[in-house]
C-alpha cells in the first residue's frame, strides 16, 4: 500500500486550489465577455458583475487571511488590483464606465500566473 506524505498532499490541495481559481478566474472572464457584448445596462452586464466581484471579494478575503502563506508583497499587489477591479466593477455599475475589457485582461494575467 502506498502511503502519501504530507508535503505531497499539501502540494496537492495547493494544486486542486490554483485548479479552482483558474476556473472561477475563466468563468468570471466568460461572464465579462459576454457583457461586452450586450453593453453595460444589459442582464448580462448585471450578472458578469455581480460574479466578479464575488470572487474577488473571496480572495482578498484569502488574501487578507493571517494563514495565507503567500509573500506579503505579493498579497498586497494582489489585493490592488482586486480593490481596482471592484472599483471598476462598480463604475460600469453605476453606467460611468463600460471597461469590461481592462477587467478581462487583468483576470486573465492573473488566471495565467495562477499555473
């Protein structure tokens, strides 16, 4: 019988997590798309938002957490660009903005350096 270690379980469980990120990261970008596509004031737009910034308020939440193991300089840009992305949200939000496609680039940089 094989016997994992813990370092090889915890790697997986980083592994399964980075998974899950990239995923929501995809499906929040999906989501963006196609907002653009309808515009701003559209139930697509609505719903596109909505998602993001559940997710990332999830992960500033993470990010804030006193167990996560990531560089303190790092949490902190991470955290930016969350924050920008809400505040960006927001203003496509409240019709002052239509920049869902600075949302999707900076989603997807951070999707593509979760691998």
């Amino acid at each position: 019988m094989y016997q994992f270690s813990y370092a090889e379980i915890q790697q997986d469980d980083v592994a399964e997590s980075k998974d899950r990120e990239r995923q929501v990261l995809d499906r929040s970008i999906a989501l963006l798309g196609q907002a653009q596509a309808a515009g701003p004031k559209s139930r697509e737009a609505i719903e596109a938002i909505y998602f993001t910034n559940r997710v990332w308020m999830r992960f500033i939440e993470d990010l804030n957490s006193p167990e996560n193991e990531l560089e303190a300089q790092l949490r902190a840009n991470l955290i930016s660009v969350g924050l920008w992305i809400l505040r960006e949200g927001e203003k496509i939000r409240k019709g002052e903005s239509e920049n869902f496609q600075g949302i999707i680039d900076i989603s997807a940089i951070i999707r593509d350096g979760l691998k």
